[in-house]
C-alpha cells in the first residue's frame, strides 16, 4: 500500500487540532453530466443501498444514471444561485466560517476547521489534506447530521477511516455520532418555529419532515426512526405541543421497497380532508437547506398540499448559520475535545483575560469611589 506523507514536514512544527465537518454533498454543477458523477458515486456507496453489489451496479449504470441525471438536474436548477451555486454548499461554508471563527475566539489559531462533503467536492480526502497542510495532530470528526443513520454518519466514518488507512501518520480521532438529542439543538429549532409563528402566523399542524430510509434497515437494527420521533418528541415538549398538535412524515423516497411511514407526500395530499388546512413544516433531520427541503418540501410537497384543498403552507427552514445553532455546534465541539491540549490552553487564555478584564473594572471602581 502507498502511505500519503508530507515530505516537506519539518519536526519540531506546532501542532494543531482540527475540526472535520462533513455534510452530504452536491453537485459541481446543475447540469446532466455533473449530476450523473455526483449520482454514481452517491448511489455506489453500499451504506445508501443495502443490495447485492452485481446487481445493484446492472441497475445502477443500466437504468438509473441513464434515466435519473437530466431529471435531477432540472430540480437543481430550480434551487441554485449563479453566485453562490447549491444551497448546501453555500449554507455548509458559511457553517464552517462561523464555527471557525467561534473557536478561534474561544482557543485560538491553534484550532483549524475543514469542509468535507461525502460525495462530490472538496472531498473528505481534500479536507483531511487541508488539515494535515497545518499539522493536524487531533482531528474531530463532525458529520452535519443530527440523528444518526447507517446511511449517513455510518457513511462518513466508512470514508475518513479509508482515507486514514493510507495516511502515514494519523491524528488522535474523535467522532460525533448524534446531536438530536442536545438541548440547545432543540432551542435552537423551537426558536425557529416560534420565530416563523410571529412572522407568519401559527398553523393547525406542525408537520415534521424527515429524510426516509428503506423500512428494511430499520428492521435490520439502525436507530434513525427511533431519533426521529425523538426529536420531534423533544420539540413538542419545548413548544408545548400536544400530540394532536404535530406529526411526524419521511419523504424522499424512491423505488418500490417500502420506506418509513407515513410517507410526506401521500400526507400532504389528505390532510385537508382531515380538516387541517393550515400547516407549517419544519425538517429536522437536515442541518441545512438543501435539494430536498427547498425543491421538495417547501416546491413539491406544497403543490400536493394546496391541490387537495389546502390553503396555507409555511416551510421552516433550516437552522443553517444561526447564531443560537452555531453556538450550540461550538459547544458541542468543545464538549468532545475535552482534555486536548488546544482546549485546556484556549480556556487558560480565557481565564487570564477574564480575570484582567474583572480587574480592571475593580479598579476602575475604586478610582471612580475616591474620586
């Protein structure tokens, strides 16, 4: 095996802790040819589809990447910015500036935060190698998905730990699983929700829509269903909802296999005939806007829902670059780096300058008193 190595290391180089945040991914660009990459590497990953390999790959390069990209490419283009390009990318760096510059206040240089996304660019194998360009020697690994999945952060462990087998010297690892379950997180959403109530009114239901999963790997052991309705059920306690006052959906899915239940779109096409006309929809399981929230529920979804009789539909969005998410995100990372040199340090500067700080308003205090 080749082992990646920096031959222009020098030892006796400072040494850094870094933070690898990872999210999905996205396409290059809205068109055919870039979607098709980002598919077939997406749609390769045996963590997405559970079948056998032979015969997923005969589907796969024979029907879907040769039917899929164009379609999928339309969607895009209905989501993406000249400037900016995918809502995911723009959303997941502006995640990564604000919690840089979040723990740079709190520790210092010493502590460097690296984009990576799953699929499609820059990869996981360039943020690692952005980390080791400032010798990394403690990395933290972040996937940007706040209930766990096989399909997700199971994916992501699958990726940095492939890249690490051919890294001559690793860092010291960490990795965060979950965060569905951290108090803040769900401040952080309910502020949201109330937030969009004040501007646009409260509905009869809060819907809350979750990415789907075959019902088979549920079956088979991963927790993502159970920490969906967790979430939901820690939201609704911070709201003070009562059962009739939320619901829990899955959406996204594809193929004939069945997927969680209920499903968001048959949902959205019969809830006027339960009387609820009224709704606002939030999707907790992303931690930014993306394809999925922005073409699907708040462009698809919402045509199902006004069709079959509804009137009013307020899409949430996602917590994105908030202030309240990523101060709950910096905690989070700092919580999990406990005992890190770069840590203990940071909170050491700190304390010197929380003490000065305190000090001088003392003596500023006793000069004012004697004067």
């Amino acid at each position: 095996m080749k082992y990646l190595g920096r031959p222009e290391y020098q030892h006796g180089t400072g040494e850094k802790l870094g933070v690898l945040v990872v999210n999905l991914g996205t396409p290059d660009a809205p068109d055919t040819p870039s979607v098709r990459r980002y598919l077939r590497q997406f749609l390769s990953d045996p963590r997405i589809i559970e079948l056998p390999r032979l015969l997923w790959m005969a589907i796969l390069h024979g029907v879907i990447l040769r039917v899929r990209p164009a379609k999928s490419a339309e969607a895009y283009r209905e989501v993406w910015d000249e400037q900016t390009g995918s809502p995911l990318m723009k959303f997941s760096l502006a995640q990564a500036d604000a919690l840089q510059n979040n723990l740079q206040a709190r520790f210092g240089e010493d502590v460097i935060v690296s984009l990576g996304m799953r699929y499609g660019s820059p990869s996981i194998d360039d943020a690692i190698t952005k980390l080791e360009s400032h010798n990394v020697r403690r990395m933290l690994v972040l996937p940007m998905y706040p209930q766990y999945s096989g399909t997700t952060v199971a994916s992501v462990f699958d990726a940095v730990t492939d890249r690490l087998q051919t890294t001559r010297w690793i860092p010291e690892t960490r990795f965060i699983n979950q965060y569905c379950d951290e108090p803040d997180y769900i401040k952080a959403l309910a502020n949201s929700v109330r937030e969009s109530w004040d501007e646009h009114g409260k509905g009869n239901l809060l819907v809350t829509s979750y990415h789907g999963i075959p019902k088979r790997y549920l079956l088979n052991g991963d927790p993502y269903h159970c920490l969906c309705h967790k979430t939901t059920r820690l939201l609704a306690d911070e709201l003070g909802l009562s059962e009739k006052d939320f619901r829990v959906v899955f959406q996204s899915r594809v193929g004939k296999e069945e997927w969680l239940r209920p499903y968001c779109d048959e949902t959205m096409k019969t809830l006027a005939s339960e009387g609820i006309t009224s709704i606002d929809v939030i999707s907790p399981a992303f931690s930014a806007d993306c394809l999925e929230t922005l073409e699907e529920i708040e462009g698809e979804n919402k045509e199902y829902f006004i069709e079959n009789g509804g009137e009013r539909f307020v899409y949430i969005p996602c917590l994105n670059a908030r202030h309240d998410h990523m101060e709950m995100l910096t905690n989070l990372v700092e919580r999990h780096c406990q005992g890190w040199p770069e840590m203990d340090a940071g909170r050491d500067k700190k304390s010197e300058r929380e003490h000065f700080e305190t000090s001088a308003r003392q003596a500023k205090k006793l000069l004012e008193a004697s004067a």
